[in-house]
C-alpha cells in the first residue's frame, strides 16, 4: 500500500504492510505458559542456562518401578519448577496475575501398568487457580 508524502517523511520509505503489534499472552495464561514450559523442559537442555527446566520428561524409560517413586519423583519435579518460576518472578516482576503462589499436585493416578495422570493447581497471588493436566505417561495401546 502505497504511503502519503507525510507518512513517508525522511525515512526513505515507499510501501508498508500496516504494522500489526502481536497480541501477548497475559494473566493466567501467561504463568501457566512459563510454569509448564520450565516443567516441561529437560534439565540441562536449554544451553543459555543449563540449569533450567526438571527431570519431569527423563521419567520416560527411567528405572523407576514403583508407582509411589513416580508419583514422589513427580512431586519433587513440581516443586523444583516452583522454584525456578519464584525466581523468575523476583527477577522479571510480573504482574500480581502473571505471578506464581502455588503450584500443587492434587491429582495423581496410575493408568495401565506402567503409565500415570497427574493433575496440578497452579494460583497466583489473587486467587486465581487453574487445574493443570500433565501429559499422559505411559504404553500406547
């Protein structure tokens, strides 16, 4: 689309295509999005800060066996993603709904002989809370 002789000013310009800002994802959806993704991350994988992320996703073929381990191995996951997303807020200071005040396993089932569901609360400091499902480990049938 061609721009007016003001738009155009002394930038050189001749044709733009409107510059759209992005939509940001914001709220509760924010901290879920930074909470699942460290959750999600394999520790040691990021190699900007190879402290990031669990060991949530090397359950998959680990040697656990007994379901009681994984649902304590899973808890421990939990609450090291609940530090390092405490930290980020001390550092980045987000807004109160984008803020993490909790995150707890409330749900945790075997499925099969070797697969579990788990479910996790996450709230923010105003009250917000969302139940998360985690991805489903186990055999596919």
């Amino acid at each position: 689309e061609p721009l007016t002789q003001a738009e155009i000013g002394g930038g050189g310009k001749l044709f733009t295509f409107r510059y759209q800002a992005p939509v940001a994802v914001r709220g509760g959806q924010a901290l879920i999005n930074r909470w699942i993704l460290t959750f999600m991350t394999p520790r040691g994988s990021d190699p900007m800060d190879p402290t990031r992320g669990t060991f949530f996703p090397s359950l998959i073929g680990s040697n656990i066996a007994s379901i009681s381990d994984v649902r304590d191995a899973v808890a421990l996951a939990i609450d090291d993603c609940n530090s390092q997303v405490f930290a980020q807020d001390q550092i980045n200071k987000p807004p109160a709904d984008e803020q993490l005040a909790a995150a707890d396993l409330v749900g945790f089932s075997q499925v099969g002989a070797d697969g579990f569901q788990a479910y996790v609360n996450i709230s923010n400091p105003t009250g917000t809370i969302v139940s998360l499902p985690l991805p489903f480990i186990g055999t596919p049938r």
